[in-house]
C-alpha cells in the first residue's frame, strides 16, 4: 500500500576507515661501526599496513624536526626496491 510507505534522507558518517595502523614490516635493531663511511647505509625500513589498499600504500618517512639539520642522519627514498 503506497500510503503507508515513507522515504527519509539518512546520512552516514565513516568514523574509521582504518581500522589498522601502519607498522614496521620487522623489528630493526641497526649497528654502526666507527669506521663506517659518509653516506654508508645504516638500516633500510619497510612499513605495511593490513588495510585493503585501493591503490596500494605509500609510506613517508621523516626525521624529527630538530634533526632535520643534524649532517649525521638523512633518509633517502629508496624508489623500486
């Protein structure tokens, strides 16, 4: 009986579309010995994420603001590995 039928606009509000957070893929425990070479690799880090990527993830790394400008630590992307 269409007298008796209704419609209502309803929104939906998404409060968690992530339901896992991004960690590293191992644990890292890096060493540097005292003779190690400027601009020597020290650790190579990967992250994952266990929510469905829809175009895969991307991960950005960065130093804390006060050692942006330390010369000892930089990061560099390390694109197609």
């Amino acid at each position: 009986n269409h007298s008796q039928v209704s419609r209502v606009p309803v929104a939906i509000k998404v409060l968690d579309v992530n339901d896992n957070a991004p960690e590293f893929a191992s644990e890292h425990e890096a060493f540097l010995c005292e003779n190690g070479k400027p601009g020597q690799v020290i650790q190579i880090v990967s992250a994952v994420d266990k929510d469905d990527p829809k175009n895969g993830h991307y991960f950005l790394y960065s130093l804390l603001p006060e050692m942006v400008n330390n010369p000892n630590f930089t990061i560099k992307k390390n694109e197609g590995k």
